[in-house]
C-alpha cells in the first residue's frame, strides 16, 4: 500500500500579498493551449497585481494545493454597473478531470448569491465540449450571441 499523501486544497480571495504568486500562474495560463478559450484578461505580473488589490464587489480567488495556484475563477461585471456577473474560471492542466473546475463552480455559485446576485452568466466557446459539458450539467441554459464562436449561458441561483 502506498505512503498516504496529505494535501491542503483551499479557494482563497486575492489579495496583495498573492500577486507574485498569481502572476506565476498567469504566466502558466498564457503558456497553457487551453487558454485560447479563457481570456478576460491580460496574463500579466501588472494584472496580476490589479487583480489581487482589488476592493469592489467583484470577485476575484485562487484555488491553491498547499502553497501553488492551480486554478483562477472571477465574478465580474458588478464594479462595472452590471446586476449579473460574469463567471470565469481556468484550472491548471494537472487538476483537470479532477472535479476543480466544478468546485471553483460552485463555489462561485455560493458566492454569487451570497452576494445578492439571482443570475450567473458566462462566455464559452461552442468548440470547448468538456467546458459546455460542465456547464450544461450544472443547470446552464446557453443562447447563441452575435458572436458565433461562443455562446452565452445563464444561471438562476
């Protein structure tokens, strides 16, 4: 039998003391194929530091195992005006297929509504089927955009 292995998983809020750290895994991000459909932003150190001093309402974590990030997820949209956020996420390529991208998902659910929102809404492109599978599983009701690279989904919470 194999030598049991402890992890420490947790979804922290960025904060300024995250940056260096967030900006290592944006550079893993801008390196990651994947990230063709992930881009709400720059992967820079400077966004990075934007990202972690942030002090509106949206909301910006980091799922780390121990000390490293390996995922990013956001709600955005409210400090722009917007009633219904947006939602994104990215996991690194180690966590996927692990069940991470659904905790990010409904963690950020739970934040949503504990934030006051009634409504989700997030981008996703109709080629990335593993994404749209997650989303269509949670309850995500999709529409097409004037864009027809990606869809748009919705969520009642």
């Amino acid at each position: 039998m194999g030598k049991k292995v402890t992890v420490t998983l947790e979804i922290v809020r960025l904060r300024p003391e995250h940056t260096d750290a967030m900006a290592r895994f944006f550079l893993r991000i801008s390196n990651d194929p994947a990230s063709r459909h992930f881009h709400p932003h720059p992967f820079t150190w400077k966004e990075a530091e934007r990202v972690c001093c942030l002090t509106g309402r949206d909301l910006y974590h980091g799922l780390r195992v121990d000390a490293d990030f390996v995922g990013y997820c956001m709600l955005r949209g409210w400090d722009e005006g917007y009633s219904v956020p947006f939602l994104g996420i990215f996991v690194a390529s180690e966590l996927r297929g692990t069940g991470a991208a659904k905790l990010l998902m409904l963690h950020l659910h739970a934040a949503a509504k504990l934030s006051g929102a009634s409504e989700i809404r997030l981008k996703v492109y109709r080629e990335n089927t593993i994404a749209l599978k997650l989303y269509r599983a949670l309850g995500y009701r999709f529409f097409d955009e004037v864009d027809q690279a990606q869809l748009t989904g919705t969520l009642a919470i």
